[in-house]
C-alpha cells in the first residue's frame, strides 16, 4: 500500500535524496497553477550517463522503501534523461547537455522555484 505523503514535502525528500548522492544543480519548481501534469518538477545534473542511472536508481530505492512507486518511468535505456513519474512529482535526472538542451527551467519559466536551499549540503569549499 502507497503512504500518502504532500506533493511537496515528496518533492523536497526527493531533492535531498538527490543532493546526497551529489546530484548537481538540483531545483524544485511549481508547476501546479500551470499544469494538470504534476504538481512539482525537481531537476537534476548528473556528470554522466552512470551518475544519471544511479542518481534516479537512489530516488526510486528510497521512495520504495517507505511505500511510495513510481506511476511510471522513461529513459533508463539511454540515461542521457530519466524521468521518474510519482504523479503529483515528476523527477528528472540529465546529463548536463541534455539538460541544456531541453532547458525545462525556461520552457516552465511561469513555474515557481521552491527555495531548497535550507534542505540540501553546503558545496563543498563554498563561503560560509
């Protein structure tokens, strides 16, 4: 059985999970009000194509272990982006080209950015 859990409160757990695995560039964006897709987008960089398959390997692992699946799942085969679909959250994971590439961050530029910033790491060597 799924745990009921907030759409944002998933969408934070999931950036920490990522930021744990030193997924880079990790932002969670509203898309509620724009969309009846999701209600959060979270993105993230891998630096490569195994850290992409691992990174949404991890989210999919943790998720799992407190009862929460994902509806459906895209680019494993490639791992240039994976999309891992938790309905009300929609995780993806891209190399950095790819990223580029597709730039989600301005296609859903009406979206709002959620401050993660009090949940994930410090970089390391950044001022303190």
């Amino acid at each position: 059985m799924e745990k009921q859990i907030d759409s944002k409160t998933l969408a934070i757990e999931i950036a920490k999970i990522l930021d744990g695995k030193k997924a880079q560039d990790v932002r969670v964006l509203k898309v509620e009000d724009l969309t009846v897709l999701t209600d959060y987008f979270v993105i993230a960089s891998g630096t490569s194509t195994t850290q992409v398959a691992a990174l949404a390997d991890e989210v999919d692992y943790q998720l799992s272990q407190r009862g929460i699946k994902p509806y459906n799942t895209e680019g494993f085969d490639s791992k240039n982006w994976v999309l891992l679909d938790y309905s009300s959250v929609i995780v993806h994971v891209f190399v950095p080209n790819t990223r580029t590439y597709y730039d989600l961050e301005h296609l859903w530029a009406d979206g709002e950015p959620v401050d993660i910033s009090a949940y994930l790491k410090p970089e390391e060597g950044a001022a303190e």
